[in-house]
C-alpha cells in the first residue's frame, strides 16, 4: 500500500466520517454471565484468565479454561450436583465481549499506538518539496512525539498491571489488644 493510499484510508476529507452500526451483546444468553460471581468455579477460571494474561496467547488461555471446567463439571455431577454445559467458544465470547480485562485493553492501546507512530514516520512527519528535498512538518513532529510518550506511559502502567498478583492469598493479621 503506497504512502497515498495509506492517508486515504485514514482519512477521507470529502466524505466525512462513515456511519457504522452499533453491535449490541447480549449477556443474558452467555452462561459464564449467568453465573454466580461469587460461584468459585468462576472465580477460579477468572484469576486463571488474568495470570495467563501477557504470558499465553488467547486462545490457549480459553483452551486451559475449557479444560479446567470441564474437570470441576464433572467433580459437581460425581456429587449430583448439576452444572451447566458450557463450551470453548462460550468461553471466548465471554472473555473477549462480557468480562473487561485491563491488561489486554491496555496492551491493544499499546498496539495502536505503534500502528499510529510508523503511519506518521511513513506519510505524515517527512515530506518530499518540489525540488526533492525531505522537509519536516513541525506539527506532525509533535503529534509523534506525543504519541511516543502517551505510549511509554501506557507501557509503564502496563508494566505496574504484569507486576500486580493476581488470587495471591493475603495475610491476616493478628487484632492487637491493649
């Protein structure tokens, strides 16, 4: 794609904005939703998903999930108790649509943001004159310099985000009597 088509795709001066439409999800037949939060199967699955964040691909996380509930459904029913059939795609919908994960949300901004900074450097900060010679657009310059550090800043925090434990157990302390 040339440096032209590029702009184009970005933006398009003419048409204005185009309209898109607006996906509605609907959380009432995911069963992961209908769940208890408190369930501990539930809770256990969700601080499974936010460890494995950053360190496994997607759709290995939902295949270790998947397998994981599996193994408690069928514990639950070897008591007699019921359990409801959920599937691996069930699961991925949930985790992707219904449950807001920060580490992938800022991890996608961090990813933007790079896409933006090599579009700049590619077609927006150094342009060729009509003698060609490369010139520097001093606004675009800045906008790329600001987005560089709105981009470390994400990484900083996404840095602070890998280095929170998640379903650690926390110490009680003793009640100090006088």
């Amino acid at each position: 794609m040339s440096g032209n088509m590029i702009n184009q795709a970005f933006i398009d001066e003419d048409e204005g904005p185009e309209p898109c439409d607006v996906m509605e999800e609907d959380h009432h037949d995911c069963p992961l939703c209908q769940l208890n939060s408190s369930d501990p199967i539930l809770s256990k699955m969700n601080a499974m998903e936010e460890s494995m964040t950053g360190q496994v691909s997607a759709q290995e996380i939902y295949r270790t999930l998947y397998v994981f509930y599996r193994h408690q459904k069928g514990e639950l029913e070897r008591q007699g108790m019921s359990c409801p059939e959920i599937t691996e795609e069930q699961i991925a919908k949930h985790y992707e649509k219904h449950k807001i994960n920060l580490k992938n949300i800022v991890a996608n901004e961090i990813f933007l943001a790079n896409e933006m900074q090599v579009h700049f450097r590619a077609c927006q900060i150094a342009t060729r004159d009509s003698n060609g010679r490369k010139t520097l657009d001093s606004k675009s310059v800045d906008q790329w310099i600001r987005l560089s550090k709105h981009k470390l800043d994400l990484v900083k925090y996404y840095n602070s985000l890998a280095k929170q434990k998640v379903g650690q157990p926390v110490g009680i302390k003793p009640y100090e009597f006088n």
